[in-house]
C-alpha cells in the first residue's frame, strides 16, 4: 500500500497538486480499514524518490505526504505526528511549516 500511495503523491508533486486523503482512500484499498495510528504508520512507510543529481541531502527528508490534505484543502491532522516523527519542529500553529514544506515537495519533482 505505501508504494502505491507514493506513485498517487508523487504524480500529485510533479503536477503541484495536493490529495485530500479521501480520494487516496478511493484510490488504495486498504488504508481506510486501518486504524488511525496503523495509518499513520502506513504513511509513514511513504519514502521520496526523487532525486537531483548533485543535490545533498536535506538534513531532514522531504515528506512527500505533506501532500495529504483533509476534504476542505487544510493541512491534515497528520501532517504534525508524520512530521515530528521524521524530525521536524512543528510549531502550534504548523500551517506556515505545512505550506513549506509542501513547496518543498513541489521543487522537488518539478525539477526531476
């Protein structure tokens, strides 16, 4: 599932869009079955591929699951436990960090 989640957010990343996680849930069978912490933990699986040659590392990796969006555009409730698990500092208020960092995702895969 996390591989296919990927292929639907990183199609989403070279088109600048944003995927509200009910049409992933459409588009994957599966993670709408799972609990909410086995979701996260499933997302959590989503690795960026994209790559540019001679581009270093981020010194945090760039969550291409800061693409989730809920059903009215907003950052998703995940989006601050996927990111503090990768190591972000999310602030209270994590929509400035969110449009970011989904910018950041943006850059990525346009490039590539």
């Amino acid at each position: 599932m996390a591989d296919e989640i990927r292929n639907i957010l990183e199609h989403a990343a070279r088109l600048g869009n944003t995927v509200p996680l009910s049409a992933l849930q459409a588009q994957v069978k599966g993670p709408q079955h799972l609990s909410e912490s086995d979701q996260i933990r499933l997302l959590q699986r989503v690795r960026t591929t994209a790559r540019r040659p001679r581009s270093p590392m981020p010194e945090r990796p760039i969550l291409l699951t800061a693409l989730i969006i809920d059903d009215t555009g907003a950052v998703h409730p995940f989006y601050r436990r996927l990111a503090e698990a990768a190591g972000h500092e999310i602030p209270q208020d994590p929509t400035r960090t969110w449009n970011d960092a989904t910018q950041a995702v943006h850059d990525r895969y346009k490039k590539t």
